[in-house]
C-alpha cells in the first residue's frame, strides 16, 4: 500500500503570485519553436516527456502500479550498470527511471503543456529584454533548475532559466550569468553549463551536506569543468540562515558576476528561502528578498527573473513583489 502525500507545487502558486502582481505590466507568453529548447535538452528527454502521459494512460501501468500517473519504480544507477550497455527497458515504467531520478516528481495529463507553456513564458520574457527593457519577470511553473540536460526530478521538467540564458546567448549576449537565489541549489543548471565558459552560474542555498535536496550537489568545491573551470560557484549555507548572512551571499554572487564582463542576467526567482516556507529552512524574509533584488539590479544589467521554487501560499506574491520592487529600485554599480 502506499502513503498518499501532499504536494506543494500547485497550480495556486501562480495564482497567489499574479494576485500580488495586480497593477504592474502583464504580458501573455507568446508561442517559441523548439529551437533554444533543443540546445538545452536531450531529444530523448523532450521526447518521453512529451509522450509519456499518453502512453501511460494507453498501457496497462495504472493497474500494474497502482498509479494514475508515470513515476518510475526502476533505476538504473551507475552501480547497477557496474559498467556495461544497457538495452532500452521496453516497458514504460521501467524507462521512467531513465529520464526521472526521483519519485516525487510525477507526469499526469497537462504536464507536458504546463512545462512546455513555461518555457515560453521565459522566452516571452527574454524577448523583452532583448527588445530593450530593463527586465523582465516571467511567472513561471512549474519551476526548471533541478532539470539536467539529461534527466528530470525535484518537482521540475525543463530547465526555464537555462533555457532563457541560453536564447540570451543566441540573441547575442556573449557572456551571461545565471544567479539562483532558490532555497535548493539548481543541479540541473548547474549540470547544463557545467563544462561552458559563456554561462556562468552562481548560487545560495541550504547546504546539501544538511541533509538538503539535491543532497549530491550545490557543495562550494563544484566550480566547473573544462572550459567552464571557474565558470560554477556555490554558497552553501546553514539551516537557519536570516537575511543578514543571506543578503551577504547575494552580495558575494554579485561580486563574481560583476568581475566576469557579463552583459545579461537571468535571476532563478525561488521564495522558498523565506521562514514561513514549507520546503526549506532558511529563515529570510520579505525585506532579506527586497535587498537581493537590489543587490542583483545594482549589476545593471539587462535581466530576465524566473520563477523557481516558493510553497507557501499566503507570503509567495509578496516575496516575489519585494524581489523585484528591489530590483527595479536599484542604480547600477550599487550592487
Ligand atoms: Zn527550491
């Protein structure tokens, strides 16, 4: 028998989000080919994830699993290969586990085009800061930065803010950071840049070796590889951790960022550091998330916000507002 659980990253998210967002500029995502997307992910990712709901409901899984939805029971880890070639598991809930490296992040009817839709609004976003505007917020969920190339998990399908960087890269930006205020480290951006020099990324969060999700990652000793030696840089901090020492390693971010001749930013907006979040233990509040945005806007340069993480409904819109009221407020080189 299973143990029903309750999810936290719920279509209400965006809802509260847009209720405190009344008033400021709103603009609909516009429809984006897969072009950016392609050059973010696998083919083989795009594909099952496109797919998978469909065939789910098509086979027998349902009854066999017990589950309405695709979530993997079968992993083939690295220490099950003990080296050899696999063949492709033929059935569905066996392939899952190709693709997902967790069981909490599930596929149902509607995934696909909610993971799809967001990734649209982040090169809606993109769009119009490539056509001149300062920056610009894109609301979307479910939230991208535990998405690898490769794999899927952490309540996330595609890599929105990889994706934004990347279609900022195309549209001519040579050098762009990507700096992740989440609650958790973004494994999956971090993976996707990993070896590249022309994407920098930057993030703080509750320290994995507290027992924290992505658990294997987000320690300070990743710093890339390759080309992209350098290219990575993680602040790892407490459980408990308020605004002042939080703010601190925005501050520190920043300063990386703004020694390394970027001419874009793209800002992983996740609340979920704040102290009435369900998800994390970090304790920052509205005001700790007002100075970040101004702290990052100080870099003065153009920026695309992604929504990330953030679970607790009541405080998620205000958190999101102070953000970005502090960023917009900010004179470039205050940063
Ligand atoms: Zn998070």
């Amino acid at each position: 028998m299973g143990v029903p659980t309750t999810g936290t990253e719920v279509a209400g998210r965006v809802d509260a989000i847009l209720d405190a967002l009344r008033g400021a500029p709103l603009h609909e995502a516009v429809a984006h080919d897969d072009v950016v997307l392609e050059a973010v992910h696998d083919d083989l990712l795009l594909a099952f994830l496109e797919g998978a709901s469909a065939a789910w409901e098509r086979g027998p899984y349902a009854d066999l699993v017990g589950q309405d939805r695709v979530v993997p029971y079968f992993f083939p880890t690295a220490a099950l290969l003990a080296g050899m070639t696999p063949s492709p598991p033929a059935a569905l809930h066996a392939r899952t586990g190709q693709f997902c490296y967790d069981t909490m992040t599930v596929i149902g009817p509607g995934t696909w085009e909610a993971a799809r839709s967001a990734v649209d609004c982040a090169l809606t976003a993109v769009d119009l800061v490539v056509g001149g505007e300062r920056s610009a917020y894109a609301l979307c969920r479910p939230p991208g930065h535990h998405v690898t190339g490769h794999a899927y998990g952490g309540s996330c399908y595609l890599n929105n803010a990889a994706v934004a960087a990347e279609a900022l890269r195309v549209a001519g930006h040579e050098r762009v950071a990507v700096v992740d205020v989440d609650a958790h480290h973004g494994n999956g951006t971090q993976a996707i840049f990993w070896e590249r020099s022309d994407v920098l990324y930057g993030s703080l969060h509750v320290d994995p070796a507290a027992g924290w999700f992505p658990h294997v990652f987000g320690h300070a000793s990743e710093t890339g590889a390759g080309e992209g030696t350098g290219a990575t840089r993680n602040e790892p901090l407490p459980e408990g951790t308020g605004d002042e020492p939080w703010v601190e390693a925005v501050g520190a971010l920043a300063g990386w960022v703004g020694g390394q001749e970027c001419s874009a930013l793209v800002v992983s907006l996740g609340v979920d550091a704040a102290a009435d979040d369900p998800e994390s233990p970090l304790l920052v509040t509205a005001d700790g998330y007002r100075e970040a945005g101004r702290v990052l806007g100080g870099l003065g340069l153009p920026t695309v916000a992604v929504q990330e993480g953030g679970y607790h409904l009541p405080s998620l819109g205000g958190l999101v507002v102070a953000y970005l009221e502090g960023h917009a407020s900010a004179a470039p080189g205050t940063g």
